[in-house]
C-alpha cells in the first residue's frame, strides 16, 4: 500500500471516530425530574400570628404545670432513709454507740423516735473496721424495699475506666493470656505470673467490696428484715456475662479480690449480679447501685441495726459512701428533678404568655407591614413605600 492511500485510510478513520463521538450525549448531572429531587413536594409552611401562637404558650404552660405537679407529689410519696458511714473508721466510738444524726437523712412523715447511732469494731481477720448502724423506721415501708449503696465523686464514666474491659472474657471465652496482655484491660490485664486476671481491667478490680448485711429488728427480739442480691442486674446484662471455660490455674484473680482463690474453682461471674450491676458503668460523678431488695416483705417500723464490713477506701479520692433504703412508686424512686423542670417550663410559658398577650393588646403589630424591611444597610425602614417596592430591588436597579 502506498504512502497515499495510507494517509487516506487513516483519514477516514479519524472522521469516522469524530463522528461517533459527536453521536455520543454529553452526560447530564441534572437531578431526575422527579418531585423529591427537584424540591416540589408539597409542605406545610404555617405563618406564625399572635392568635396561633399565644394560645399554644398556654396549652404548653396548662400542660406541664399539673404534669410536674404529680411528678412532685409521687416523689414525695417515697419513704427513704440515707446514711452516710464514711467516716466510721475516724469517728464512730469503740465498745458503745455514738450520735449520727448529722449523717442521716430521712423523708419520714412521722418522727422517727429514737435518733441514730454507731459503732465500729475491728475486725482482726480482715484487718478492718465492722461498722455497725442503728436506725430508727417509725413507719412500715413498702414492699418493694431496696437497698443501694452511694458513692460520691468516683469517675466510672472515665474514658480509660470505661474501655478497660474485656468482653470476650465475660461472655465465658477463655482468652489467652498474650490477647488479654494486649488489649484495653491493661495495665490490670496479666498478674506477675503472666496469667491473665480474670476478670481483668480497672472496672472489675475496683468492684465495690463493703459487705452490707441484713437488717435487724431489735427490741425483745432480733428479727432480721431478709434482702436478697437476686434480681438486682439488668436482663441484658445476664445475657452478656456468661460462666467462664476457664480452669482453676489458669487465671488469677484481680489485685482487690482479696477473699478469691482460683486455684481450686473459678467464680461463677453469670450468677453474680452484685458485678454486673457494677460492671454497668455510671455516668455521672455520684451514683447509686442497687445493692439488695425485698419485693413480699413490708419492713416493720421499730429500731433496726445493720453492721458493715468496711474495706472500700473513699477517702483517697475525697469521696463518700452511703447506705439507702428506699420505696418507689408507679413513677419511679425519690427524684424531685423532673417535678420541678415540668412546673418551671409550665410556668416560665405562662408568663411569657400572659407578657406577650399584654404586649399584643397595648401595642399591636400589623401584620405584613412593609415599614418593618430593611432591604440593605443603609435602607430604612422609612424608604419602604406601601407596597414594600423599592427602586434598588428592580434587576440593573
């Protein structure tokens, strides 16, 4: 083939391409023609007037205001006792009781007689205090009663504290002791041997470990007010903590599990609910956790006693530690917070109710009233004209 007809054959086929790409649409980003994706679904725009808008301040205000009323008046209902035995081991007498009225706070709507009181005794095979507490009920309670213990100033909502866990080895896996090394439990992940602790990470180790006994009935007779540590915890959290396949000596328990030994049976963590209810991280500084309770038993009224093993250590963290015994209602335990949040907005639109109403009626504004735009700046509302044209808003104006 020649240099000519060469030339001419590729011609040809570059026109024949041209041609096809000119055959080609170019592509089109514009939305489909559909309702949704060009903006013309119907909606509700209300115009906002005095006559529609002040009635709902109103509605609003009626509303709340009965709402945290009964709010209020249900917490109000709840019988609660708190004692706050932090500074047992510093303050409480040995070998008689002492007033600890100041550490007490009741809700009782009768008087409660005889004023509390406490004593500490040591405890030689522990090497702690037994702090024991006298109170007074002048009223029956519930059932339900509950028993929480309360701490202060403890940060369970930590980022640290809250990751420092392992869920694989609650669930009942036996995880080796090199993951568990090197995972989040650390620097509470592996003991001096190398074993893994179990359960490792700082929320287990931490586990609050007072023992809170049963309260008793004093008087011409000891009658101990029976609580049970069963359904204490959370379905879900049953669920999650399952009965480890470790086996005794592979593991070891955390530092603070002083009363433990692993090396002829491991706890059964799936039937401990006392842990999962403190393996279920607070979010605030100061909470309560579920320690005990009685759903068939009312508690009788007359002078209780109730001793405690004092091991959990508050005071290095400036905190404190309570007892409470607590009632509920259909609305829940003792918290007047959501009460009174419902009577303030009640109230605070009432007024802003009856303020605008009055505001409304002693100076009126006309409704679409061009005098009120400002177009720009340096346009007053003066220049507006009556039919809110300006000369300015005209294209090339």
């Amino acid at each position: 083939m020649s240099q000519a007809e060469v030339t001419r054959a590729e011609s040809i086929e570059e026109q024949e391409r041209a041609r096809a790409d000119g055959d080609k649409k170019p592509k089109s980003r514009r939305p489909a023609n559909t309702a949704f994706r060009q903006q013309r679904l119907k909606a509700w725009q209300p115009i906002l007037t005095p006559k529609s808008v002040l009635p709902l301040f109103f509605i609003v205000g009626v509303l709340f205001a009965p709402i945290g009323g009964v709010l209020l008046w249900a917490s109000s209902q709840v019988q609660e006792i708190v004692i706050d035995y932090t500074n047992c081991p510093t303050e409480a007498p040995t070998g008689s009781f002492g007033d600890l009225s100041k550490y007490v706070s009741t809700t009782w709507k009768a008087k409660s007689g005889t004023p509390p009181s406490w004593q500490k005794t040591w405890n030689s095979t522990g090497q702690n205090w037994i702090c024991t507490l006298q109170f007074n009920i002048p009223e029956s309670m519930g059932p339900p009663v509950f028993m929480y213990y309360r701490l202060t100033n403890f940060y369970q909502n930590h980022r640290r504290y809250v990751q420092s866990l392992d869920l694989e080895q609650l669930k009942g896996t036996p995880v080796s002791n090199s993951t568990i090394a090197g995972s989040v439990c650390s620097p509470l992940a592996t003991g001096d041997s190398g074993k893994a602790y179990y359960p490792c990470g700082l929320i287990a180790n931490s586990m609050f470990n007072d023992t809170i006994g049963q309260p008793v009935l004093t008087g011409d007779s000891s009658e101990p007010y029976n609580m049970t540590n069963k359904g204490i915890a959370w379905q879900s959290d049953k669920e999650l903590i399952k009965k480890t396949q470790y086996q005794p000596g592979q593991v070891v328990p955390p530092p603070n599990w002083v009363d433990y030994n692993y090396t002829e049976s491991i706890p059964d963590l799936h039937e401990n609910e006392e842990f999962m209810v403190w393996m279920r991280t607070a979010g605030l500084p100061s909470f309560s956790k579920l320690s005990r309770r009685n759903d068939t038993h009312a508690m009788k009224p007359g002078p209780y006693e109730l001793s405690i093993n004092y091991r959990f250590n508050v005071t290095e963290y400036d905190g404190t530690k309570s007892i409470l015994l607590s009632t509920r209602t259909a609305l829940g335990g003792k918290n007047p917070f959501m009460g009174i949040a419902y009577v303030v907005v009640g109230g605070v639109c009432v007024l802003l109710g009856a303020l605008f109403t009055i505001a409304h009626l002693i100076r009126p504004r006309k409704l679409g009233d061009h005098t009120y735009l400002t177009w720009d700046s340096t346009n007053h509302p003066s220049t507006a004209t009556a039919t809110g044209r300006d000369d300015r808003m005209r294209p090339g104006a």
